[in-house]
C-alpha cells in the first residue's frame, strides 16, 4: 500500500509519499493533517513475475523476478549458471541468455518450465516481460 501524507488539511501543503511504516515518523511526527491512500499501489503484487528455481521441478531456493532486466547477481542465492527450472505465469514472458549482460544465446519461454533440458544451469542472465 501506498500512502501520501500533507501537512495541511484538505491535502494540502507538504506532500510525501510513504511505502513503508518506518519512514513515517521522521520529520512528520504531529504534523500531518490529512492523508490519501492509494490501494490502487496494491494491485501491482510486489511477488508478480517469474519465479526462478534453483533445481529441476520448481524446488531449491527460488527468486521472483518482476518485469526488468536482470543480470545474475540477481539471482539471490541462485546466482550464476543454477537455474533449472522456471514458473512463468500467464501472459509473462522471460527471456533467457548464456551469458551476462544480455549476450550469447538467447530463448525465449512463455511457459512455466520444470526441465530446461539444454539450457538447464547456464542461464546468466535475463529480461522478464509482463503483460501488457
Ligand atoms: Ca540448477
Ligand atoms: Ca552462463
């Protein structure tokens, strides 16, 4: 959830936007006077994307990827050459290289995959597409 505190009533003066409970206090603390909610933040699920899997069938440590380019360092404890499995939702698509920065060869799956047959373990890095 997102939040937009002012310090006036009627939503005016200052204005901050605020994602988390811990940024609230500083400098703010007695001074806000109305606020503005904006579920709308919510309904882009912070979890949304492709989940990378470590081994074959969607098991060992995973990493979900929201719409972006990623190199390895990414992967979390995944890291380089691991994945070898994907969980693609419907309407997403990854598309995978052999080697960092977007380079070597490419695939492209629109599909959640358990095996990657070839390509299982040499993924480097990747560019997740959402729908659209
Ligand atoms: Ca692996
Ligand atoms: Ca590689």
């Amino acid at each position: 959830m997102k939040v937009i505190v002012y310090e006036h009533s009627w939503r005016r003066g200052r204005e901050k936007a605020m994602t988390s409970s811990a940024s609230l206090l500083y400098n703010w603390d007695d001074r806000i006077s109305s606020i503005e909610i904006i579920e709308k933040y919510n309904t882009v699920k912070k979890e949304e994307g492709v989940t990378i899997f470590e081994d074959r069938s969607f098991k060992g440590a995973r990493v979900v990827l929201s719409p972006g380019k990623y190199n390895f360092d990414a992967f979390g404890e995944i890291g380089n050459n691991r994945i070898s499995s994907l969980s693609v939702p419907k309407g997403y698509k990854i598309i995978a290289y052999q080697e960092r920065n977007f380079k070597g060869y490419k695939k492209i799956w629109t599909a959640s995959q358990k095996y990657l047959y070839n390509w299982e373990d040499k993924i480097s890095s990747v560019e997740v597409v959402g729908p659209r």
